[in-house]
C-alpha cells in the first residue's frame, strides 16, 4: 500500500488551458489506475498536502476527492484518509448507499421532461440573455414560483421575503458568512448535515452541539449552551433530520423557539425534506418569522442537478447584506437551471416529480425495514435511514468491511459536531438506480451487520 505521505508520484501539472482544475485532478487518478500506478486499496495522499503540491486551493483538492468518491473511484474512511476503491468487480453501477439523492422515480422521463421544458422556456425567453450574468434574488416571477413551491408548508409568502440561490450549500455559505464572524459560536444539533458542518469550520466557527433525546434538542440544553457560550445562531434540520431521520414534534418546535426568542437567537432552518414528509409540523419560519432563514432546497426531493433552492428571509431582513455575501460564495444561480425550475413549479411538473420520489422512496424504506436489522430509524419517505450497530461492531472497522465488500456507507463521525460520534451509520437508499440492486446491497450490508466483527 502506498504511504500516505508519498503517495504523488501520480501527479503531473495542471494545465490552466485544459478545463477546471478539479476534473483534471480525476482524470490524473482515472489515468493511474488505468495504468497500474494506483492499485485498489491504495492510500492517497492527505487532500492538503496534494494542494501544496499542486499549489492550488483546498477546495479544489475536496471537489475533486468528492468527484472522485461519486464515480466510485476512491472510498473515504473516516480518520483514516482516501483509499483507492477495492470494490468488487460487477456489472452494473457500485452499490453506493452513501449518498443521499432522491431516486428516479418510476413512469417519469427525466430527459424528455427536461427537453421539453427547455424548448418551452427558450420559446418564450431570450436565450442570449439565460446565458448571461443575473443578479439579485432571481426574476419576481421565479421568486413567486418559489413562494408557490413553499405555500403547502408556510401559507402565502410574499416573494420579495424569497432568495434563489445556487443550491442549499451556497445558501448555508452565504448565510454563515453573513451572520458570523471567525471564532464565533453557532449552536448545531449533534448529529448534523456535513455541508453545514465544512462550511462553519471553513469560516473558523466553534461548533457547540445542544444535546437532545429521540424528539430533538432540547429546550433547556439550548437555553443553557445560549448563555455559556454566547451564541446568536442556532442551525438544525426539524424535519426528518440528517442522518437521523427524527423530525421535531409541534410542541418541541414551540418551546424551541420560545426559548430562540428569550435569548434572542437567529435560527438557520435548513429544510431540504418537508415537501417528501408529508407530516411535518409547521416550519420554524412560520412560527418565528421575525428570526428565521428558512433554506428550502429542490436538489434533495427533485434532482441534484437542479441546483435551485430558496431562501426565505426572516420578516423585515434586508436582503442586501445577504445577497452581497451570495455573490461572494457563489456569485449567482445557474439561470437555465433556475428558469427551469421555476417553469416546473408553474406548470405543475414538480409537483409531479416529486409525488413520484415520494412513492419510490416509500418502496425503499419498505425494503429498508424488511432486510435491516430492526434497530433501524426511518420514516415511510425518507431518503436514508440511521442504523445504530450490535456492540460488536465499531463502526470504522464496518465502514471498512463494506468498502471491501463493494459497499459505501457513511460513519456517524461524517456528521458529528462535536463529543465522541455514535456507533452508527447512514444508510442511502436513492443512489442506487435498480430496486432489485439495491436490495442486493441492503441484504449485503445486513449480513455483515449481523455477523460478527
């Protein structure tokens, strides 16, 4: 195996002519495999050391890993590094259950809805001008398509309180470089979204976790982490929470926000599952307007290539600060994509697709409680599940089995904000386009659940 500190000899330059610097990177590992200089199991060199290397930023190195890890070429183990994968060979695609994407729902045609969708935006729209640079908040029209997409959960929202945004992780950047500074405390659930967790620790913020119970934070424990710490913000996920799947009940989404209001904290409520749900209560923006960020993405229950969310503003915000600090992260939403979305909202196609996520994702989690060890924590459409381990198991020494196995997972530690991480993992339902292959992978995996360490 290749020691981790001198593992480059894989490396050439990057050329600044030859497209963005992130894929180049892939292609050199593609290349090094294919050409016998990385072998599966290999470990690569810390994604620091390789953008000293290279003399490019960190996040050029992560999106690049990240790519990587997609099109199943290297496995991350948790406190371990990147590993080349020693998946099995087999036909088909890996059996990914790591990531957390809305599966193709059955009896739609994505493609022929996109085409379809794009010849009847360009018939009425300029296409010079979709290819252009767009500022501000996005068209009124495509901020009213957002306030429609989000009136079954919120009621009528006036568009001018709405923000499009490039995806949630632009928004959750945007946000935290608005509302804090280097240093600064922000309160998290202890378990939490790892988008949300890389972008305060890429701003330097102290993350400081509100212990809860099996309906959330707690109100005391935020009362009590408010006042020892300082902290004006206060991130979660109320509904069918990453990766535990808990959603908050009515009064604990109360005597949270009495207790926000009492300490006067602004809350960030990221939102990505309420439309899949179906069961929620009502948001935190609808019941504490005045403190809220409501970030709503289409990504999570759509398509991840949409790449459109919404941002409600907390009532009387000035969006201006806000979008000044989303034009520094992400400059502006893609404008086909957000044309795109909206004109799906309009015509009621959304809607559509997102009915039929919501039945395959119930297919999933029926096949999830069927072949998982009963332990698991679900919700009938949910896009993952959270699956505490036997106390023979440690969840590493797991995580590393299934890669062996051809299986990708995600540990506990992936989405702790602080303390020791659970025995637990995450398990994605939605990567893996066959049911029938995903319940191969499911069976796989819960043989080794159940077997010994």
């Amino acid at each position: 195996m290749a020691d981790s500190d001198e593992a480059l000899h894989w490396v050439g330059r990057l050329d600044p002519a030859a497209g963005p610097r992130y894929l180049q990177i892939v292609a050199q590992l593609e290349r090094a495999v294919a050409d016998g200089l990385l072998r599966p199991g290999d470990r690569l060199p810390p994604q620091r050391r390789l953008a000293e290397h290279l003399a490019v930023d960190l996040t050029t190195v992560t999106r690049a890993f990240g790519e990587a890890r997609e099109r199943g070429l290297i496995d991350a183990v948790t406190g371990r590094g990147s590993f080349i994968s020693a998946r099995r060979e087999q036909e088909g695609p890996p059996l990914d259950l790591s990531m957390t994407i809305p599966p193709a729902p059955k009896g739609l045609r994505l493609g022929e809805l996109m085409q379809r969708g794009i010849t009847e935006i360009l018939a009425r729209s300029d296409a010079d001008q979709l290819m252009n640079y767009h500022g501000g908040a996005g068209s009124l029209a495509e901020r009213a398509a957002g306030a429609a997409w989000l009136s079954p959960l919120m009621g009528a929202i006036p568009p001018q309180r709405i923000a499009v945004v490039p995806g949630a992780q632009a928004g959750l950047n945007a946000l935290l470089s608005l509302l804090a500074r280097p240093g600064d405390t922000i309160l998290t659930e202890p378990l939490a979204y790892p988008g949300l967790i890389g972008a305060a620790r890429q701003r330097a913020l102290s993350m400081v976790p509100v212990a809860g119970d099996a309906d959330g934070p707690l109100p005391d424990a935020l009362d009590e982490a408010a006042v020892r710490h300082g902290a004006r913000l206060f991130a979660l996920t109320p509904t069918l929470q990453n990766p535990t799947c808990i959603t908050l009940s009515a009064q604990r989404r109360l005597d949270l926000v009495a207790v926000a209001r009492r300490r006067d904290l602004i809350l960030i409520e990221d939102d990505p599952y309420s439309p899949l749900a179906g069961d929620a209560p009502p948001p935190l923006a609808a019941l504490a307007p005045e403190r809220t960020w409501h970030v709503a993405t289409l990504s999570k229950v759509l398509t991840p290539g949409l790449r459109t969310a919404f941002i409600i503003m907390p009532e009387g915000a000035d969006g201006a600060p806000f979008l000044a600090a989303l034009r520094a992260t992400a400059l502006m939403p893609a404008p086909l994509m957000t044309a795109l979305a909206a004109h799906w909202i309009r015509i009621g196609a959304a809607r559509d697709l997102l009915d039929g996520v919501r039945r395959e994702a119930a297919e999933r989690q029926l096949l999830a409680r069927e072949i998982l060890p009963e332990t698991m924590q679900g919700h009938p459409h949910a896009l993952h599940v959270w699956q505490p381990l036997p106390a023979h198991w440690e969840r590493n020494s797991l995580i590393e089995r299934a890669r062996l196995a051809g299986l990708g997972v995600m540990a506990a530690d992936a989405f702790s904000t602080g303390g020791t991480a659970p025995d637990a993992i995450r398990i994605a339902l939605g990567a893996i386009p066959e049911r029938a292959r995903l319940a191969e992978a499911l069976n796989l995996l819960a043989g080794l659940i159940r077997g010994d360490a």
